[in-house]
C-alpha cells in the first residue's frame, strides 16, 4: 500500500509540471519530499527517475529506450 503511495505522489508531481507549463520540474525539491517515504533511497530513485526522464526526451515516442 506504501510503494502505491509513493508512486501516486511522485506521479502527481510530474503531472503537476506537465499540466502547469509556467512551472518548472525541480527534482531537489521532490527528493526532499520523498526522503520521509523512502529514506536513504531516496538519491538513488531520484538518479533513475532522471535517467528515465533524460531518455523519453530523446525517443520520437516519448518511452524511455531502457524501457522499450
């Protein structure tokens, strides 16, 4: 039930910046509020999510390649 939280809430956040053009995506102050969910993997998940995020930006579909 915790990880579907999670996951919701780092969801929202995204969906927040893509629904908001005038807001930009600040990944330091979504890993500050993800620190209380997942504690010290927090850098690490931060770091994927980046990578995933960098590769669905070069991909004509929008799918990250380490993905597909």
């Amino acid at each position: 039930m915790e990880d579907e939280v999670v996951a919701m809430y780092a969801q929202g956040q995204l969906d927040d910046c893509v629904a908001s053009c005038d807001r930009v995506f600040c990944p330091k102050t979504m890993q500050v509020s993800l620190t209380g969910f997942i504690g010290d993997a927090t850098a690490t998940f931060m770091g994927e999510l980046q990578d995933l995020l960098l590769s669905a930006q070069k991909e004509p579909t929008g799918i990250p390649s380490q993905l597909v």
